[in-house]
C-alpha cells in the first residue's frame, strides 16, 4: 500500500494520493479500510452504541456531576454543560451507521435511570436533545471471532504484511498515546521513513494555548483581565472564551471590533458566544474552521443540536 484514491464530493473528482506510509485511522469504519488491502481478513471492530440526552438544568448540579450504577449493572452520569445537564450514556450492540441515532428504548431506559436518583421527576417532554455515537472497541488480531472477553477499550496498532498500519480502538482520552503508537510504528518498521524522528505529540501544543509564550506568557488569566477591563466583556463570557478559545480569544474580539452590529460586547452573554450567537464567532468560525454547510455550523462546530435540537429546527427554517 504505497497511497490511496480519494474522492471529493463536491466535485465528484478522484484524486491519486501517493505516501511512503499509509496509516487507518478510521475509528469503527477502519475494517473496510483493512479489507481493501487484504479482503480475506477478519473483522476486529465491534461496534457498541451509546446514546445520551440533553436535559434541563434543573436535572443535575450546574457544579458537579454525578456517576452511579443502573439497575442492570452499567454505569450512568449526570453532567452540566452549557446551561443543561447531559445524561448518558448506554452501551448496546449495534450495525454499523453513518447516522446513529438514539432509539426511543434507549432514551426510555436513560430517563428511569435518572429518575431514581432525582427529585423532580422527568420524561420525554424533559428532553432538549439525543444523540448516539458508536464506540470502537477492538477484538485483538488472532483472537477468536465470538470471544467477547478479549473485546477492549484500549487501542491496537496493526501492521500489515501490504505496509497498511491500522490503529484503531481506545478513546478520546487517549488520542496522543495512540497517536504515539502509530507513528512510532510505522517509523521503528519502515525502511522509507528512517530519518524519520519519534513521535513528538507529548511535546505539542494545541491552538490558542500561547506556545511561543508571547500573549500572555503562560497566564491566561491575563486574557480574562484584558477582556473584561479594556474591552468591556461580562466576567463569565471573559472566562467561556478563554476556555474555549484560550489565546485566540482575542482574536474573536479583533473580529467583532470589525462587524457592524457586534460592538457591544456588555450584550454578549456565554450562551451567545457558545452557541455561535454572536456574529464574531461565527465568522471565526467560518474563518478559521472553513464552515462549508449549516450541518457544519449546527453539530460539529457550535454543538447546537446537542443543546437545544428544536431551537436548532426552528431558527433554521
């Protein structure tokens, strides 16, 4: 495996990408990918769903979460997030989907869970948003297709005898260890990659966190201070942009300082900045994570449909 044909969507034009290596990393999906390279393997992925509510906040504490056991012996969480508290999550077995959704039985089971331990009692009307994502837990190679004790949470890296590395499995948690792994494969094993170095992620930085030092030095309260003193923030939206958005925060407020109509920053308050209310962030956005369609706004960016999905549905239309 020396690169791969990849297809543009919009454009419908196929693209020949050649590597010296080619690394799956495509998290449930990534059996299709080791197929194409050798069609007799079998499948290590498991698919496992788990689905979550948004409920009001008035289920669960704006300061701290909750952890307890289901009557059937899973694991179940209250957490804050946003003005709401998010339940979740189940763990069922499931076919593979582009488009998971939550079942009316999952979100019936989440509710009942909840209400044991709830003083004020909820139903389906409770419910804001649902949503379900598909766990990648992984079979590790040569372990026998019904044996479902050898299933896990961790990450395998796979190398195959074509050259494809698969890494697939472990959880968010754990992106930069699996990201470690992978590429310290595929350097330790390729003979194309020998002036390659280790992976360097523990050394990494992510955006807006002041890597040179120059912003802020390192005191993101700063950021806090220069929000709410010079340009006239609310404390708490001084605090949701930092968090979000750590040294970059001051980029949204140069933006803003540029829109007509988005000056008055006193007017913002975090649900407005969080959910893409106020005009900067959402040009940031645009911007910066190159938005393409309204389901790029509503889900993987501003996360709206996971606050509010009718809201969502009635500002759109």
């Amino acid at each position: 495996v020396c690169g791969a044909r990849v297809l543009d969507r919009r454009s419908g034009k196929s693209i020949d990408v050649k590597a010296k290596q080619v690394v799956n990393a495509c998290g449930v999906f990534s059996d299709k990918v080791r197929q194409m390279a050798e069609p007799s393997l079998e499948n290590m992925m498991v698919p496992s769903y788990g689905s979550h509510l948004t409920l009001p906040e008035y289920a669960g504490s704006a300061r701290m979460g909750m952890v307890w056991f289901t009557n059937d012996g899973r694991v179940l969480y209250l957490l804050p997030w946003e003005g709401s508290t998010i339940a979740g999550t189940t763990d069922a077995p499931g076919e593979l989907s582009y488009t998971p959704r939550t079942s009316a039985s999952e979100a019936a089971f989440i509710i009942d869970e909840v209400n044991r331990v709830v003083s004020e009692p909820l139903s389906t009307d409770s419910v804001r948003s649902a949503w379900a994502g598909i766990r990648p837990l992984v079979r590790k190679p040569g372990s026998p297709p019904g044996d479902t004790k050898s299933l896990s949470r961790d990450h395998v890296v796979e190398k195959l005898n074509c050259g494809l590395v698969t890494v697939a499995g472990g959880k968010w948690t754990t992106y930069r260890k699996m990201a470690e792994d992978a590429v310290d494969k595929c350097v330790a094993e390729n003979p194309a990659l020998a002036h390659a170095t280790r992976c360097r992620t523990l050394e990494m930085q992510l955006v807006g966190s002041d890597q040179t030092g120059e912003v802020c030095g390192g005191a993101f309260d700063r950021i806090v201070a220069t929000l709410v003193d010079d340009v006239g923030v609310e404390k708490d939206v001084a605090k949701h942009l930092r968090s979000n958005y750590g040294t970059r925060a001051l980029q949204i407020v140069a933006l803003a300082r540029a829109e007509p109509g988005c000056s008055v920053f006193a007017r913002w308050t975090v649900r407005d900045c969080s959910l893409g209310c106020a005009g900067c962030t959402r040009t940031f956005r645009m911007w910066r994570q190159r938005w393409r369609s309204p389901a790029d706004t509503s889900l993987p960016r501003l996360q709206l449909t996971y606050w509010h999905s009718a809201r969502v549905f009635r500002s759109s239309t």
